[in-house]
C-alpha cells in the first residue's frame, strides 16, 4: 500500500476516558511542550530578551516541538506527512494551549523568575513548577477531550 493511499482507521464509538489515560496524553503532550518551553525560556533568558519574546519563543517551541513528537508516531503508522500533521493538530493543539497559558503564567506570576538568570535557582524552580502545574491542571481537560473522541484518542486511531 502506498503511504499517499492510506486511509485514516475507522472512527470508534469513544472508549471511556479513564485518568490514566488522561496522565499518559497529557504527559506525552507535555514532553514535546517541555522541549520547547525550556529551550524558548532558557534562550529568551540567555539572550536578554524581553518577556513577551521570550514567552512568545517558547510558545512557537513548545507548539513545535508537541507537534512535531505526535507526527513522529502517526507518520510510523504509514500515513504521508499531510495526514500526519492533521492529526497532530487534532491531537494536541488544545492541550498545548492549555499548558502555554498555564506554564506562562506561573513563569510571569513568580517575582523575579522571568529575570532571574540561567544560574538562578528561582529560574529553575519556577520553570519546573510551571510544568507541574501545567501538568496538573490540563489532565481533566485531556480526560474530557478523549472521553469524547478528541485530543489524543485521535492519536489512538493510528497505533496497533
């Protein structure tokens, strides 16, 4: 069969959305947003960038890299490119927006994080704590996205 000839699986009634499932996209998500969030702050910090364009590079990172991880998989399942960013932009574009409002803010709210330095462990700290609140707090909103067919359980339709 060839890669341009693959069809999308068959959509499936959605399976109940457990927390565990919801944990597991949410962590697979936040992987890719991780990559790009640090790497945006740790770039933005490194360069003296004020902290809008520093926010405004780890959102494009994060939105990148989440992307480019959940294409990674789809396109070993033997769809073409096209079809794969599709399915990336179903599966995790509103997780990733969730988690970049959320780590952000944290990051912006913390006094002094945005200015603290790569060496500082208030930088480190904050920025942690952001990925554990974006963690925390865009599971439920995965758990209701695969209860009903969306987020990541289109991911799903793709692995054997």
């Amino acid at each position: 069969m060839e890669h341009s000839d693959h069809h999308p699986p068959a959509a499936e009634p959605p399976a109940a959305a457990t927390w565990a499932m919801a944990a597991q996209a949410t962590l697979h998500c936040l992987t890719g947003c991780a990559i790009g969030e640090v790497l945006g702050m740790v770039i933005g910090t490194w360069r003296g960038l004020p902290d809008l364009a520093t926010v405004v590079l780890s959102v494009a990172l994060a939105f990148l890299f989440g992307y480019a991880l959940t294409m990674r998989g789809v396109l070993r399942a033997g769809v073409d490119f096209r079809t794969a960013l599709k399915v990336a932009l179903a599966a995790d574009t509103v997780s990733i927006a969730v988690m970049e409002v959320l780590d952000n803010a944290v990051m912006l709210l913390v006094p002094g994080a945005m200015d603290a330095g790569l060496g500082s462990v208030l930088f480190w700290a904050a920025l942690a704590g952001s990925l554990v609140t974006a963690f925390v707090l865009t599971t439920p909103v995965n758990k209701w996205l695969i209860g009903r067919g969306k987020g990541h359980a289109v991911v799903h339709r793709y692995h054997h």
